[in-house]
C-alpha cells in the first residue's frame, strides 16, 4: 500500500470504546484520518465527528477505498470475523481487546495477516497506563531488589445488572475476566513472559448476576509469584499494584487518569497530558531509607498506541503490540476458565 499524508480509518462501531478512545487518540494524530464509521441505524458519531460519512454496513465500510485501516471495536463475539472480512479486504486491522474468543481463531487471523501483507495488532492501550510506566521503571531501576510478588487489581463497584447490555447476557461468551483480565494478563506477561501454568477462580458475585463478575488468577513462574484479580463489587478497592522484593515494597492506589480524561473532552497529548497529582503517587518502602517515600508517576501515554501504528503501516518498523502476545493473552484466559471448570491448575504448553 502507498501511505501518503495520512491514513484513512475505519470504525466499526461508535459506543463507548469509540467514542472515548479511538476517536479523540486519532483525531490527535495528524497521521490518521477517521473516513468513516460504521453504524446502522443511529447517527451518534456525527455529533462528536461532524462531517463524518456513516456506513449502514460493514461492508459498505471496506468497501470505500479510502479507508486503509479498520478499526475493529465492536462485541466480543464479533471480532474474528470482522477482522478476517478486514484483512481478506486487503485492510490493515486493529482488534479491541479481548483479540478473540478462542487461541485458534487468534492464530488464523495471524496467518492470514501474514498472508495478505497487513498489519494486525491489538488495542492494548494500559501498556501505557502511567502506573505500569512506574512500575516498569522501579523494576528496571532495581528500587526493590530481586522482584518476589507481584500483584495488580482492578476493582470496581458496580452493584446492578446493566439490562440490555451484551456484557451481561451469559450466552455472549464474556464476563470481567474477558473485559478487565486483558489488560492486566498483558501486563503481566510485558513484565514477566508467558508463565509455566495458570490457578484461577471465577464467580458471580452480583445478584441476579450470569456473567462471571470476579476473578483471582495465579500465574505460575519459577521465581516471582503473579496475583491478578477483579471484582465489581469492591466499594473500597485494593491497590493498583502491589510489588514485593528483596529490598522493599511498592503499592498503587488509584487508576490511570487519560480514560476520564477522554471521556470529559480532554484532548490527548496536550499540557499536562496523562499526569497525575501527587497524592495519587505510590509509595515505596526500600531498604536504607527511614520511611515510605512517595514515587512520582510518570506520564501515561495512550497516544503512543498509534503513533507506532503509524510508523509500523508507514515506515515499515516493528509493530508494539505483536498479535502473537495478544493471542498469549488469549491462551491465559483459556486456561483461566478450564482451571475454574476443573478446579485444578492448568498446565502450559507452546507445542
């Protein structure tokens, strides 16, 4: 494909994860223009995108030759094939997370990606969360020694059914470990690679519940023990992060503030973009030093998603979200639901 001045991107759906993420992220981007998006009834989109062409179809979207890069944000369930009909299109494709239902749907669209010569990737954006940026660095640094435990939460309180919503149906495939456990199994696996096996347990917590509304899952390695977890009904939630080492301690509070941000009109990349106050920052508890001392957060940084989609479709460079990770997080969560089913832990394998 000939890239000029910008790309021109298609969206596959306009509910919340378009309208707060991908929409303001690529209007920011001078290297991306947003051609079309798909909605089949409604015109919401030409509130926030004024001017904006609206496909009744999906295949209306692809076939409209100014659209190079499909976004592909719409229910789980729909992700495979929308991102197969996107590449078979000859367009380049981003998947929202959970990439797909199952490993071997994951690594059919890989293959065919290969084939066709377009990039596939994921939007795994919280690899930009300033906390995880934080931790990262303290991990580089050595601040805390030889790594020990690692835990990272993320609770939320939400003690009602929100009726009509596809998330809450038990035949959609989905549940908090499919909405919330990409991200945090991501981060897991940046920091510490795919583990040797998987504990876990899920349950339905709310009442009225069918979908699983919290998890705890343990990875396995040989040297550091992982600890992921989410609830909906955390009124008081646990810490962001909490980190063990030999030398000290580190604990997050709190939530990356870009996605409030975005979703109150704030515009990504300006002053102050991604920054949070200092009462937000960790503490951390080091050996030789008296006391807790608060760690600043460094700036998060969800702009950088396509701005190395960008330089990966244009300049051919190395994509950041690799699929093949994203199909690993995949292989998590499906060893996730079998050790819940069979009440054991599961064993990894990469045959």
């Amino acid at each position: 494909m000939t890239i000029d001045d910008t790309i021109g991107v298609g969206l596959a759906a306009f509910g919340m994860s378009g309208r707060v993420f991908h929409a303001p992220l690529l209007k920011a981007n001078r290297h991306f223009r947003i051609q079309r998006v798909l909605e089949r009834s409604k015109d919401e989109a030409r509130k926030h995108l004024p001017g904006i062409l609206i496909s009744r179809s999906f295949e209306e979207l692809l076939a409209n030759e100014s659209v190079q890069l499909v976004v592909i944000n719409t229910p789980d369930s729909s992700h495979y094939a929308l991102a197969k009909q996107g590449l078979e299109a000859g367009k380049h494709v981003v998947v929202e997370k959970p990439f797909t239902r199952t490993v071997a749907e994951a690594e059919e669209l890989i293959a065919l990606s290969r084939r066709v010569g377009r990039v596939l990737t994921v939007f795994q954006n919280r690899r930009w969360d300033g906390d995880f940026l934080t931790v990262q660095k303290i991990l580089r640094d050595g601040l805390l020694g030889r790594l020990v435990d690692y835990e990272a939460h993320w609770d939320r309180y939400r003690n009602f059914i929100q009726q009509g919503s596809w998330k809450e149906r038990a035949d959609s495939g989905t549940g908090l470990l499919q909405n919330l456990g990409p991200h945090l199994i991501d981060q897991a696996l940046v920091l510490f690679g795919m583990p040797e096996a998987v504990t876990a347990h899920l349950r339905v917590v709310r009442t009225g519940g069918a979908v699983s509304d919290w998890y705890h899952i343990r990875l396995h390695y040989p040297n550091v023990g992982v600890v992921l977890s989410s609830s909906y009904l955390a009124r008081d939630p646990s810490p962001r992060f909490v980190l063990h080492g030999t030398l000290g301690s580190f604990v997050k509070h709190g939530i990356d503030p870009q996605e409030q941000a975005l979703a109150g009109g704030g515009t990504p990349g300006s002053r102050g973009w991604g920054t949070e106050p200092e009462s937000a920052w960790g503490l951390l508890t080091a050996e030789g030093t008296p006391e807790k001392r608060k760690v600043e957060t460094l700036p998060g940084n969800y702009t950088a998603f396509y701005d190395n989609l960008y330089d990966c479709i244009a300049h051919n460079g190395e994509i950041a979200v690799r699929p093949e990770e994203a199909a690993d997080v995949i292989r998590i969560i499906e060893a996730a639901t079998k050790s819940d089913a069979e009440k054991r832990t599961v064993c990894l394998s990469r045959a």
